[in-house]
C-alpha cells in the first residue's frame, strides 16, 4: 500500500513582475472574494470602524458585479455570522452600502477554525453564487486581530483542497502565527503593526486580488491516493452535530475520496445522515467519479436536532442501499463496510439493524464523542476493536492524526464475510423506513416582497435543501415556483426542468420581485388555477399528489382562508414555512392540517427548517387529520384502560406497532405521528383484515378478549381491494371484534358496508381533507358499541 502525501502547494505566476502594473479595476475578469472578519473582542467596539474602512477602500477599488468581482462578508467570534452572500448583491453601491451597515458583534471567543469551515461550505458553493466549477477563482481575506480560540486544521484544509486562496491581514503580532498556518503561503500574510495603520494598506491587499482575477495567480493540489481493492463503503453521519464537527467529517471524506481508487470496479461510496429519520445524500453507484464524489459533499450539513435514531439508519442502508441496483456488490463478495458517526446516544434499539446486516457481509463501525460512551459505540460496531472514541470529532478534519489514520487503514483492508443463519422460528418483519420512490407534484409559492429583502438568501437555502433531497424527473417528482407580492410572477411551471440540477440552478439565480403589498390568497388562487393544470405539466388526473408550499414573511393583506379551503377541497395539500412578520396562527389554518405549518422567528433557522419538513412534505398524502383526531381526546389509552394498535394495509399488511407495544397516549401519537407509507401497487384489504385476526387482536399480542374487553377495528381505506373482504370479515364479527369502515376517494362502498359491523357502521368521504367531519360520530359509535358490550 502506498502513503498519501500531504498537499503541496505551488504558487506560481506570483512574482509581481508578472502583475498589472497599476490598480486600475478595468484590468479584472472574474473572481469570488469573500471578507471574512474579526468580530470578537481582539478587534473591540471602538476599532471596528477602522476595520470597515480597511474592508470599504478594498470594495472600491473592485469592479464588483454578477459577471466580474462577487464580493461576501462573514463575521466571526464564537461562531461565524454570514452577513451576506457572493449573489446577495450585484452592484458595487449595494454591497458598499451592506458594509457601512455591520455592527460591531463582540465575543470573548474567536473561532477562526469555524469560521473558516462555515466559508468553505456555505459561502464559495454553488448555492451561494460560487462560481468555482465555472473556472472562477476564489479568494478568502481575513482580517484578524488575535490568535484562534480554535483548531483551524478542518477548515484551512477544506480551503486548500477546493484550490481557494486565502490571504491574511494581521493587526498587531498576536494574530500572525494562526494566520501564517491558514494562508496559501507565508507571503500572502499582511501584518499591520496598529488599526490606525490598516486602513492604508489595501494597496498591498489589492495586487493579489487582481492577480488573481486575471488568472495570473495559480495553486496547484497534488496527491498520492491508496491501493486498495474492490469495496462498498457507507457513512453515516449524524445530521445533529453541530456546523463544526459536520465540517470536519465532510473534510475527512473529501480526504478519504482522495485517497481512494474512485470508480464502479474499484471503491464506492455511499453516505446517509440520520437524525430521528434516516436520510439518503449519495447512493453507492451515484457517483462514478472522485470528482463528481467531491462536489456532492456539499450537501452534508447540520439540521437541528435533540435525538438519533442510529438502528433506523442502520435498518435503512441494509433495505433501501445494500441492493444491486443502488450499486451495491455484496452478492459479488465486495466487503460491505459502515462508518456510522455520532454525536449521540442512540434513541432507539441497534443491535437488532447490527445482527441483521452481517448476513450480507456488512460490518458496521463506530465513530463517537465522549458524550455517545464507549458502552453505546460498542453496541454499534460489529465488534469492540472497531470502535474509536475521539475527545472531539474535529479531529477527524486532520487526516494525519493518528486516529484517522488507523480509521482510514481500517477501511482500506478490513474485509467480511457472508453469514448464512437459519432462523429458529418464524420472525414477523417489522418495516419502519419511509419509501424513497416518492411521486409527486410540487410548487413553491415564494414571498418575494420587502418583508423577505435580505433574508432572501436563507429561503433560498431553505428551497436548495428540500429540492436536494428529492428526485427530479418527470415520472417522479416535479417542480413549479412562483413569487408573489401584490402581483404574482411564474418562475417556472411544473414541467419546465425534468432535473434537480437545473431547478436548483434556476433557484439560486432568482431575484425578488419586490414590493410592500402581500396577497397572498390572491396567489394561492392564481397557483392553483395556473400551476396545477395539465398544460403546465400538472399529473393531478393521473392521481398524483399535488402540494403547495407558500413561504412567506409577511402578513396577508387579502382574504387568505376562504382560498385555503379552495385549494384543500381541490385535492391539494398546502404547507406553509413561515417567519418574520407573518401571522403564524392564521398560516396554521392555511396549511391543509396545523402540522404543516412551520413557523420560526428567526429567519436564519428557515434552511434547517428542511429537515423537519421533508419527512411529510414526501409522504402526507391527506389523511394527516385521522393521526390526531380518531386516536385521541375519548380514548384514555393505558396497559388497563384503552390499547391500541396500527396496521398499515397495501398488497400486505405491515404491523406498525401492537396493542401491547405503547403504554401512554404521548407514545401512542408519536408513533402514528412517525408513520412512513409502505407503498405498494395494489390493495388488498381481505388478507389485512386476515393479518388482524390472526396477529394483532391475538392475545400474545396484547389482545383482551377472553377478559371480555370490547374489540374494536377501525379500517381506513382510500382505495378498491383487490382481494375478497367479505369473509374474513364476517370471521372477525363472529370472533367478537366490532369493525367500523372509513371509506374515502375511490373506496368501493360495498366493500366499506361488507367490513362493517353493519351499514351504519360505514362512513365515505370524497377527499381525506374531510375525515375531521365524520370523527365525532365515529367516536359516538364506539363508546356506544362500548357500554353495549358491558351490558
């Protein structure tokens, strides 16, 4: 096996000789430059001005627009505070006027380490107007008055990896030890001996800036990668960590990748995040290239969180990612390995997802803070000598640290086998993880007036992290987006872009439309009379969910509720993202069901809001009202009062928990709450209702019926079963068990009628929007049937 080597970097082209020999802006092309400053007590609130000055002289003397000099402005002290983008602005006066405006943070701490990691992956991407797959150049400047509080390893890496310049103006002589390790070579650190010095040396700054934009500045990135065979390697990596440890653990892949032989007939990679749900980034055989590898890293980041569910990640992989046609070799002998990264204890049970995989020859790994313990890493790794502890994640952003090192060997040469096990008895499978074939027909409704402005870059944010997490393409999910304030402008329809990349692209070279009136049931009209139409690529007719996300950060200055029920009567579901000045509770009625409304005050939280939506916004499918309505306020669900059990019906009954799996009503919501579709081509309620004989009103199962407990079934159908239902429910009704039938869109009614107790006991609906109609008279039925069976 060969070593990697370290980077060496090459500079060349920097003599100034070879530079323009004045400062006239004229001379530029193109380059991405962002300012990143000093914002703790190093600098103090009386000096911050003659940093600006410094900052404001650089921008004049740039020929700052879209197509030439972009320009971005981050802040830091104990963590870094984005101020505006690379395309927040496109004019010189724009930006000049957004610098005159920073206020002056403070902080005792001075993460320039974090700072530096939050530059590499949020400021120079695509997402944020970097242009460095177009060949652009890159340039970081820091202004810095004192030394790092933290490690700036992961961050100046990542930099360097990604061919960015970084160049260092140090006030005083504490700042120049950390800013000489950071900068692309000893050369390009400017020390200032004082502040009242700093603002009279942009000219020193600027020839660099020009060379650079003229191409006439160069870096050069070589590497050694390893030998090593054929393997399948997945991470998984807890989404809940904060920005720093998530920047390390993207800079540790990007290395790893490095240093791997990339291919389909070499060495794949595959990474899922996990918070309390599972969620796929990269599939095996999604890149077939170290590049393409690269540049997908981008979308690993942090989304807020208190839990992990480390055995439903677990489970996930071995489903939905060890399968042939994800690209996974294990039935060729290729070694399966996992890498699962945490910062957290895991919320749910893993030894069970850990036994399960080795059947498959994969072998898991464990990598962990002091917070996760030993103990709960050992439960995770296929065994205790693969279990790595590390006093900080960060570390792993210093691919020579020994640790890393041996993480790295290890997943260079481990190698398992496949375990044939026959089981001793039958085992009923129990399914959790959500479908990732989702279909469906999605449009934006983005507020483009003044009461978003600024905050524009954190919607786009917000829309960029939903649209990378879902399948573009014309049989699976499509995109419509429009703006609106007083008027209402179609960005694009439903059909325009058949791929993620180009709504993405599309997205992060919007503009707002501007404007201080917001009409917004005025805009929900016009989408829902516009947007969803067949011409326009809508696949309503086809039964294809229809979804409408309004985001907005202003009040509603028309009728809004009135239009909301329009859109819900119509089959559409309506989620709302809200911040600012917008009227969370009216929103609350606006989304098809409250629990589709999401509303934070701060508008820098919105991106992360892609997180908690994603799970509903790719599976409700209107029946979100039954999960908080039928289950709860008359039943007082305990082991001796009410049981309950859920069992999700399509070609085969999936049990989702039993009658004696929760104790209280709060475990009872969480996990209908949790639900995922199992999916499925066809109905077949006949043998579900079979299953719930058989299985779930059993006594193993927590079935009370020789106590003479009341046994009530309640199905829910939306579609014709394909199967006969009529005798095992009439097998049910002799068996003691009382059924209700829910019957809504296209349910046959005779089949409702043949489940129930009796035609009574049969309800249908035209759109699950309407179940909340029919949920006090069921709930009449059932306490009655209830004291009948006690007479």
């Amino acid at each position: 096996m060969r070593h990697r080597l370290l980077p060496l970097c090459a500079l060349l082209g920097i003599l100034f000789a070879g530079l323009p020999p004045s400062l006239d802006a004229q001379d530029q092309d193109t380059a991405d430059v962002v300012l990143l400053i000093d914002g703790s007590q190093n600098v103090g609130a009386a000096n911050f001005p003659l940093v600006l000055d410094f900052v404001l002289k650089i921008i004049e003397s740039l020929d700052v627009g879209r197509d030439t000099v972009r320009v971005a402005v981050a802040l830091y002290n104990a963590d870094p505070q984005i101020k505006f983008y690379l395309n927040s602005y496109d004019s010189k006066s724009s930006v000049l006027g957004a610098v005159r405006g920073l206020t002056y943070p403070g902080g005792d701490e001075s993460n320039l380490g974090a700072a530096l990691e939050e530059v590499a992956t949020s400021l120079l991407v695509e997402a944020a107007g970097g242009r460095a797959d177009e060949g652009v150049p890159q340039m970081v400047v820091i202004i810095s008055a004192g030394p790092s509080s933290d490690d700036t390893g992961a961050g100046d890496q990542a930099l360097k990896r990604a061919n960015v310049f970084t160049y260092a103006v140090g006030i005083g002589d504490a700042a120049t030890a950390d800013l000489e390790v950071v900068a692309t070579d000893k050369t390009f650190v400017l020390s200032a001996p004082d502040f009242s010095t700093v603002a009279g040396m942009s000219d020193a700054v600027l020839p660099y800036i020009h060379a650079m934009a003229q191409r006439s500045l160069i870096v050069q990135n070589e590497f050694i990668e390893l030998t090593v065979g054929k393997r399948d390697i997945i991470f998984l990596i807890d989404s809940t960590m904060g920005s720093s440890a998530i920047g390390s653990v993207r800079e540790f892949i990007r290395q790893f990748v490095e240093s791997m032989p990339i291919g389909p007939d070499e060495v794949q990679v595959g990474i899922v995040m996990f918070g309390t749900a599972p969620r796929l980034e990269v599939d095996l055989n999604s890149y077939g290239t170290r590049e393409a590898l690269i540049a997908a890293l981008g979308s690993i980041k942090p989304r807020p969180g208190q839990s992990v569910n480390i055995g439903a990640a677990l489970d996930f992989v071995r489903t939905n990612m060890l399968q042939p046609e994800k690209g996974s070799r294990y039935q060729q002998g290729v070694p399966q390995l996992l890498l699962v990264l945490t910062s957290k204890k895991s919320s749910d049970s893993v030894e069970g997802p850990v036994k399960a995989l080795l059947p498959m020859g994969a072998l898991t790994l464990a990598v962990g803070s002091k917070a996760v313990g030993e103990e709960n890493l050992r439960k995770i790794a296929f065994s205790e000598n693969f279990v790595y502890l590390l006093k900080d994640l960060r570390v792993l952003g210093r691919f020579t640290a020994p640790l890393t090192k041996a993480i790295v060997n290890v997943l260079s040469t481990l190698a398992g086998v496949v375990v044939t096990e026959v089981p001793t008895e039958p085992v009923v499978e129990i399914t959790t993880v959500q479908t990732q074939k989702v279909i469906r027909d999605i449009v934006f409704l983005v507020d483009g007036s003044s009461y978003i402005g600024s905050n524009f870059p954190y919607v786009r944010d917000f829309l960029i992290n939903v649209i990378n997490q879902l399948d573009v393409r014309p049989d699976r999910v499509q995109i419509g987006l429009l703006q609106f304030a007083e008027r209402t402008k179609v960005e694009f329809y439903l059909n325009n872009y058949s791929n993620r990349d180009d709504v993405v692209n599309k997205i992060s070279q919007l503009s707002l439309i501007g404007g201080s009136v917001l009409n917004t049931g005025a805009a929900m009209d016009f989408a829902l009379r516009t947007m969803f139409r067949p011409a326009y690529g809508s696949r309503r007719g086809q039964g294809i969910q229809q979804v409408l996300v309004v985001i907005t950060g202003g009040p509603a200055q028309d009728e809004i509720k009135k239009i909301a029920d329009k859109v819900a009567l119509a089959g559409v579901l309506t989620f709302t993202v809200s911040s600012g000045q917008a009227e969370e509770a009216l929103l609350r009625s606006v989304a098809f069901v409250p629990e589709l409304a999401y509303h934070d005050a701060s508008f820098s939280n919105i991106p992360a809001m892609a997180e908690l939506i994603m799970p509903k916004l790719i599976t409700v499918v209107g029946d979100t009202a039954v999960t908080t309505g039928v289950v709860e306020e008359p039943l007082t669900i305990g082991p001796d009062a009410v049981r309950v059990a859920v069992v999700q019906q399509s070609e085969r009954p999936t049990e989702i928990f039993r009658l004696n799996t929760h104790q209280t009503k709060e475990e009872v919501l969480r996990a209908v709450n949790e639900m995922q579709p199992v999916g499925g081509r066809s109905l077949n309620m006949g043998s579900a209702l079979k299953f719930m004989k058989e299985i779930t009103f059993s006594e193993k199962y927590g079935s009370r019926a020789a106590q003479k407990v009341p046994q009530f079934l309640i199905v829910l159908s939306g579609g014709r079963s394909r199967d006969s239902v009529r005798e095992p429910a009439g097998i049910l009704k002799t068996g003691g068990v009382v059924p209700f039938g829910v019957g809504v869109k296209d349910a046959d009614r005779k089949q409702i009628e043949a489940i129930s107790h009796n035609p009574s006991f049969a309800f249908t609906v035209k759109e699950f929007s309407e179940l909340n109609t029919i949920q006090q008279s069921l709930n009449n039925y059932i306490l009655c049937s209830f004291w009948m069976a006690l007479i």
